[in-house]
C-alpha cells in the first residue's frame, strides 16, 4: 500500500487543515489549524486546537480531514515529522 502524501509549507493556506509541528524542550508537539470556510459551516470561527503531542496532533488533523473532507498540508519548522505517518513533499 502506497503511503499517505502530505504537502509542506511555510505558512498555513486557506483551502487546507495544517498541522503545525513544533519542539520545546527536546518534546514535540503539534497545532491542528482549521479555517473556518473550510468547514462547510461547522465552524464559525477558524479553529486551533490546544498544545498536543505530535503524534495526537497528527491524528487529530487525520480524524477532522476525514470528517469534512479536506486536505491536510504541514507546516514542520523544526524538522518533526515522522516516516511512520507517510511522505512529507514540497511543491515546486
């Protein structure tokens, strides 16, 4: 089975759920981030979830794409992401 693709960027769009990737202390952690436009009218302001793990993080992102249909992109600035979780590409 060919793994999952997530695109990276440098700053979250308006047509995607980014997970926001981060470290403090040696621990990494996560943000979802979800425009509210996005959301089909489920939102009414664009959400972002508390401090999470990594790992939580991504699987939140996954369960909330799933839920509305959406595309996930990440923004991982200090180099977090894990194989396990699929291919992290830039575009061109």
């Amino acid at each position: 089975m060919p793994a999952n693709r997530f695109e990276q960027v440098d700053e979250p769009p308006t047509d995607a759920i980014t997970l926001r990737l981060s470290e403090r202390g040696g621990e990494a952690f996560g943000h979802v981030l979800c425009p509210a436009d996005l959301a089909g009218g489920h939102l009414v302001n664009d959400f972002v979830s508390d401090e999470l793990a990594a790992k939580d993080a991504f699987r939140t992102a996954i369960r909330l794409a799933n839920e509305i249909q959406a595309p996930i992109v990440v923004e991982d600035k200090a180099g977090i992401w894990q194989d396990e979780w699929g291919v992290l590409y830039r575009e061109d």
